[in-house]
C-alpha cells in the first residue's frame, strides 16, 4: 500500500470553523430579529432571522460518531472504510474521487458524500502523502486524457 490504513481523528480546525460560522449565523439572526421587530414587526425579516438562526444550529450539528480509516492501495486508488460499523466493509474498503486537494485540505468524494480531511486529522507525514499522491495522479490522469495531437482535436 502506498498509503497505509490510517484513522481519521476529529479535527480541531474543522470544529473552531463550524463554531466561527455558528457565531456569525446567530449574530445575523439577532440582528435581523431586532430590524423585524423595530420595521413594526416585519414577517419577511423575522423569518430570514429564523432562518439563520436554524442555519446556525445545523452547522453545530455533530458529525459522524463511527472511526473512518483512509488508505492508498497500490493501484493508487483512494479507499475508505468505517471501523465501527456492524457492517464492516473488509479490507478492501470503497474507493474514493479526489473532489478538492490543497495543502490545508483534502476534500474526497463517494457518490454524494464528501469526506472532508484536515491536516490535523491524521499524522502529519500521512496526510503529505497523501496530498502528494493526489496532486500527482490528477496531474497525470489530465496529461493521459489530453490528444495526442492537433489532428485528433478536430
């Protein structure tokens, strides 16, 4: 495996994130229940208050509770697997799209789901190899789909 089986931890920067963003929510409900109520009780105002302020608490939300492990195979593809679930999903795991890949955050794609992976959610030196291994492989993947020549652009 180029990347062995490596447990994604909870993420420090992703929480202070999702905290930053519930502040900014509730501030805009407050501020916009406070214009509704001092526009004589406007309802078009209320509501987007209520709005944000549901904005906010669904951005507190907890996210999954079950342990993920990451992996590169030798393929170079990408896989996941849920270590808690009843439903294990063996060795192989399911393969994994590389949606978005910088040095501050790897976001990765099955079907609908997006994997968000933090530098601090896993050991340093893995998470640069793997940032590596995708920058790379996308980097190669283009230049093989790209024509040969200007003959066959047409």
């Amino acid at each position: 495996m180029l990347l062995p089986w490596t447990v994604l931890q909870p993420s420090v920067r992703e929480r202070r994130w999702r905290r930053a963003g519930q502040a900014i929510a509730g501030l805009a409900a407050i501020a916009l229940a406070a214009a509704a109520f001092k526009a004589s009780f406007d309802v078009a105002l209320l509501m987007l208050a209520v709005g944000a302020a549901f904005a906010g608490w669904l951005g507190g939300r907890r996210r999954r509770t079950e342990a993920i492990e990451i992996a590169v195979d030798d393929g170079g593809a990408v896989c996941f697997r849920n270590t808690e679930s009843p439903r294990f999903d063996g060795a192989q795991g399911r393969v994994l799209e590389c949606a978005f890949a910088a040095p501050w955050l790897i976001t990765l794609r099955h079907g609908t789901m997006l994997l968000p992976v933090w530098p601090d959610s896993m050991p340093e030196k893995a998470f640069r190899r793997l940032w590596v291994h995708l920058r790379w492989s996308r980097g190669a993947r283009s230049d093989s789909q790209a024509p040969a020549n200007d003959a066959e652009r047409r």
